[in-house]
C-alpha cells in the first residue's frame, strides 16, 4: 500500500512539472505568434 503511494506521489510531481513547463512553452510561443502579427 505505501508503495502504490510513493508512486501516485512521483506521477502527481511528474504531472506538475510537466503542466508547468507546457503552460511557459505554450505562453512562449503566444508571445512569439504576437510579435509576428
């Protein structure tokens, strides 16, 4: 049972980390689409 959750602990901080860097690269590439127009 511990096991099962250090592993949903580990996916949920994956998960974060993902979310947050697609959030930066997804505001990155709106700025950028706005520079051009």
């Amino acid at each position: 049972m511990l096991k099962y959750k250090k592993i949903i602990e580990a996916i949920r901080l994956i998960g974060f980390l993902a979310l947050g860097l697609y959030t930066a690269f997804s505001e990155n590439i709106l700025v950028g689409l706005l520079g051009l127009v």
